[in-house]
C-alpha cells in the first residue's frame, strides 16, 4: 500500500471561497471577507457565511485514495427531529462519484422557542474515498452546505496540484437559505449548483440561510468579487424577518444594486424576485415556528404579520416592487435584468411539492429549480450571451 502525503490545504485547491481564515486546527472557508465579518454580523449570518455552500475542493493527480480531516460544527434544534450528518459529494471528471459523511465535530443547540443557544466541543473526523482511477483526473470535493466545516489535513497516495482555469464564466450569486441550499439532498444538488453545473459556470454561492437582508457589506463583497454573470434572490428573508417597510425598501434595492454595478458597471446582472411561498404572499412577518407541529416533532413555520398594513412587505408587494425597480434600471442599464422567482416554483408546483415546513423546499424541489434556472437564464436567458 503507498504510503498518505499530507498537502497544505491553500486557496489555489480551493473554489467558491471568498476568503480563508486560519485557525488552531487548518483553514476555515468564508463565504464573506473578514472586513465584511466587522460590519454588524449577527450570530445567525456569522454561521451561515461560514457553512461552505458551493465551496469545493479542487486537485489533479493520480491518487486513488484520498482523505480529508474536517472539523464540522453541527446544529440541533430543541424539539426537532435530528439532523442527518452534512454530506460531501466526490466528482471525478466533473461526475458524481461517492458521497460521505464525517461524524463528529462540535455541536451548537438552538432552542427556538427562547433563543438560546449552547456549544460543545467535539472531535475531528475523516472522510475517506478509494478505489478511484490511477489515471491523471480532476477531483472536487464539494463540502457540506449546512455545516462550518474547519479543513484539517488532505492526504493522498499521489501528489495533487491545482487544476489549470477551465475557462467557464464565474457565476456570482447572492439569495437566502433557499439559494444556500436548505433541505437540498447534497452540495452539488441545492439549486444553484445543480444549476451552473447545467450551465457549464463556476459557481461562487453568496446564499446566506435567514441573511438575505440586503446588506451593505454583501454588496460590497459582491463588488470585489471577480464574476462573469451575477444574479441577487431578494425578498423572502426581508418578509419573515419583518426587517423593513416598503419605504425603506425601494432605496434599500437600489443602493445595494449600485454598489454591485460600482465594480461590475456592464456584467449581465439578474434580480430574482421570490420563488411562491402561500404562508407570506399576502400575510407580512414576522415568520415564526408553529410550537403546536413543533411540539408534535415537526418544524413548520407561520407568518404572524398584520395583513391590513399596506406599509408592511409581503412577497406580492416585493415582486410587484421589484419587477418596477428593474424596469427603472434598464433605461440606463441595459444589462440588468428580471425574474419572477415563481417561474422557478410556483402555484403548480406548489401543489405537486409543498414546502414541507411551509417555507424552504426539498430535494426534488431543489433539483427543479435549478433545472428551470439553467433552461431560463444559461439556454435561452440573460447568461446565455445571445439575450439583450
């Protein structure tokens, strides 16, 4: 058996990271850069930008045997059901191969009822992958969209070496806990990845589960950040976090948009509206845990907001509101574009694939969207070069 060499974890094998932290046991992915992390962060965003959606690990070599040591921070919620163990997906060639888990790791408790939280330390683990090809080849390993996971030590029979700029366009997106991949099977199934992998794109995935908020430090992220095609998911968060009211919201848009368009002034830029959730159409946040389900076990969520304050967002005033934004832009931006987030899931969908917790969808779900976005934006759309 050849004996395992140790290769220093760096951003040259890393993709879809904005930034790397150093830490006492490897190197931690960030999904936002540090100076962003000083801007007024909550708990809820400081865990979300540090679950590694869309990041993957990315070498060539002709190792057959590969293992990562990962430390994971793992979530658990006061009288939920257990959550499964964040999973790892392996592609060789750009195709799936072998999916894993690491056990382990730390563990934060939420109380959702009062808003407490509790950590406990835990354990490194090993995720482990053999057999594969002695040839020359690529391989991903696209990490965990639902846990912080710390990237320890990658060992392998052969010598890795970053893989060389394929040339595809850098696809920059920004949205909520339902761009950030919520119930979606595995890290290359949440919608976004399904959706650039059809689309042949680099995806970088800026979605932030319960952070979508429109941020200023986002914006200026997605400012700096190197992209070919970029597209923003704006509303649901706003709604069931009962953040603003619509006159805050119309300027609100369309700063966080110029500050995009400040180091992006002629990239293909798509405002997505939200996908069709019946609980906050036309009934306003604040969105709560439903404790009669969740003392029964089950997590589902309900809108609580007063539905006769016109002032009040819902996601019918939003995509109305939006849909008027874009329309504005575009006499002077011709490059900016919209999309109503139910042409992704919609009333018929609804039907067929209810939101099982009223508010995020679940893997087939995740799979038809992000099958619909590379059919409307990559094939015939705004991505494709040939819209106007």
């Amino acid at each position: 058996m050849t004996p395992l060499t140790t290769t220093p974890i760096t951003a040259q094998l890393l993709r879809g990271a904005v930034e790397l932290e150093h830490t006492e046991h490897g190197v931690l992915p960030h999904r936002l850069p540090a100076r962003a992390r000083t801007r007024g962060v909550d708990a809820q965003l400081a865990m979300a930008e540090a679950q590694p959606s869309g990041v993957r690990l990315a070498f060539r070599t002709r190792a057959t045997t590969v293992e990562l040591d990962t430390l994971a921070t793992k979530r658990v919620y006061v009288g939920a059901p257990p959550r499964p163990d964040g999973v790892y997906d392996l592609l060789v060639n750009g195709r799936l191969t072998g999916r894993g888990s690491v056990a382990g790791g730390h563990t934060v408790t939420i109380d959702m009822t009062t808003g407490s939280v509790t950590n406990d330390p835990g354990p490194v683990g090993t995720l482990r992958f053999t057999e594969l090809p002695a040839d020359v080849k690529d391989v991903e390993i696209w990490l965990p969209y639902n846990e912080r996971t710390e990237l320890v030590a990658l060992r392998t029979d052969a010598p890795v070496e970053p893989v060389p700029d394929s040339g595809r366009k850098v696809w920059l997106h920004h949205g909520s806990s339902i761009s950030h991949g919520s119930d979606a099977a595995s890290p290359t199934t949440t919608w976004p990845a399904l959706a650039a992998s059809l689309g042949g794109a680099e995806l970088v995935n800026l979605g932030f589960g319960g952070s979508a908020l429109l941020d200023p430090f986002t914006a200026r992220t997605m400012r700096d950040t190197a992209a070919d095609l970029i597209s923003v998911k704006i509303g649901i968060n706003l709604v069931n976090h009962d953040l603003m009211r619509l006159r805050a919201f119309v300027p609100a848009v369309h700063g966080f948009l110029d500050t995009i368009r400040d180091g992006h002034p002629t990239t293909p830029l798509l405002v997505i509206s939200p996908i069709l959730c019946p609980i906050h159409e036309n009934t306003p946040g604040p969105c709560a845990p439903d404790l009669t389900e969740l003392a029964s076990g089950r997590l589902r969520f309900r809108a609580t907001g007063d539905a006769t304050d016109p002032t009040r967002l819902t996601l019918s005033a939003i995509r109305q509101e939006l849909a008027t934004i874009v329309a504005e832009r575009t006499v002077e931006d011709p490059n900016v574009h919209y999309l109503d987030g139910r042409s992704l899931y919609g009333e018929g969908d609804a039907s067929e694939l209810p939101l099982p917790d009223a508010l995020h969808p679940d893997a087939e779900t995740h799979r038809r969207m992000g099958e619909r976005f590379a059919e409307l934006a990559f094939r015939d759309g705004v991505f494709s070069g040939t819209a106007t």
